[in-house]
C-alpha cells in the first residue's frame, strides 16, 4: 500500500542533491570485470550455463532479516509496499521482475558469473516516519556490479532517479538451480547501500542506519518461459 504525504521540501532538496551527485553506474567494477573475464578465456570463451536475453517475468524475493526490522521498529520507521510489491506473513518482500536480461555462467570460471540487468518497475519500498516519506521505487539489479538501484522519492517529489540504494554479497549465492521452469538464484544478502546509508540518516535525523546493516537475503526466480 502506497503511502502519500508531503514532507517539508527542505528535506527533499538535501536528499534529492545528495543522490543525484552520485554516479550512475560502477564504471571501474565493470572494467575490473571485463579484464578478468578476459583473462580467465584467454583460450576460449566460457559457455554460459543458462542465459536470457530478455527476461519474460518472474519474482524478487527478499527474506528480511530480524535485525533489519528491529532496527526499522527502534529508529521509529514503519516500512511500507510500493506499486506492486508484497509482503508475506513470513516476512519476505517480493517484486514481480518486469524485464531485463540474465547471463549465468560457472562459478569459479569467470568473474562475476551473473551478469545482466533485471528490472522491477513501479514495486519497491517506503520508509515512514512521522510526515516524511521515503520511497524507493522500480528497483533495477545489476549483479555485474553487486548493486540494485533505483528512483528515490520524498512525498510526492521524484528527487533521485538510477540512485545506488543496496549492496549486494554474491559470496553466499547457492549454485543455479531450476524450478520447473524458472531459474533460481538464491542466497545473495542485501546491504544498505553505502550512499543511501548516510542519506537516510540525515533525511529521518539518526545515525544509526550503516552500510552493514543487513536487510535480508534475496531469491531470484528467473520465468524462462
């Protein structure tokens, strides 16, 4: 459910700056992952395990962690569902994936092994407190570089669009596995980002939101049909 309330616009001006300072993309991750992917097929390219070259649906689910909504609940923020996000009763977060592409290759063979753009338009989250609304809104994650982004709007103001909002940890990712038809990659953790951290803090007047603050771990399913 939407939440709409119009914050004072001083706050929207220090976030919307902030974020839009930030680059829209990890240009030096993306070429320390172009070299090694050079590198490790210096004889012949590797062959990808699975690969779409559009994504026609599927789901982003995130296990919120206890730590996470503890920290929501003692800082005072009431987390909320944007367009069409949903919340189970077992505390896990799903975006339906509105497009994108996804190329999976062999762990160990190259560099990142997951590359690709999965798109969740009009589905994200909202943070409350008070009349300040924060929402984080068609979220796109970019395994390339371990980071999901996003548009950042205060009220009824888009004052970010393309924002570096979580950090993703790829070290716990399970092997690929199949579901019928649907690809899955699960056991990725999601952090606070370390721009959006900072941000959020100054927006909501604490200091208690950090870069290792875990929000959960994430389940991929790729519809490959």
């Amino acid at each position: 459910m939407k939440t709409i309330s119009r914050p004072r616009r001083a706050v929207a001006a220090v976030l919307g700056t902030a974020l839009l300072a930030v680059p829209l993309a990890a240009c030096s991750d993306t070429a320390d992952a172009d070299e090694s992917t050079s590198s490790s097929s210096s004889d012949s390219p590797p062959k990808a395990v699975a690969s779409l070259e559009a994504i026609p649906g599927g789901t982003t689910q995130i296990t919120l962690d206890t730590g996470f909504t503890d920290a929501l609940t003692s800082l005072g923020l009431t987390p909320g569902l944007v367009g069409d996000a949903e919340l189970t009763e077992a505390g896990e977060l799903r975006f339906p994936i509105t497009g994108g592409n996804v190329t999976v290759f062999t762990p160990g063979e190259v560099s990142p092994y997951v590359v690709g753009q999965i798109h969740h338009d009009t589905s994200g989250l909202s943070l409350t407190a008070g009349d300040v609304v924060v929402e984080l809104n068609n979220l796109n994650v970019d395994p390339t570089v371990s980071r999901v982004y996003g548009d950042v709007e205060v009220g009824d103001e888009v004052v970010a669009k393309n924002a570096y909002l979580f950090t993703l940890n790829g070290t716990t990712l399970k092997p690929l596995a199949m579901e019928g038809t649907d690809a899955v990659l699960e056991g990725t953790k999601v952090f606070i980002s370390p721009d959006a951290a900072p941000l959020l803090n100054e927006t909501f007047g604490t200091d208690a939101v950090t870069p290792e603050l875990l929000v959960g771990i994430a389940k991929i399913t790729v519809a490959t049909q």
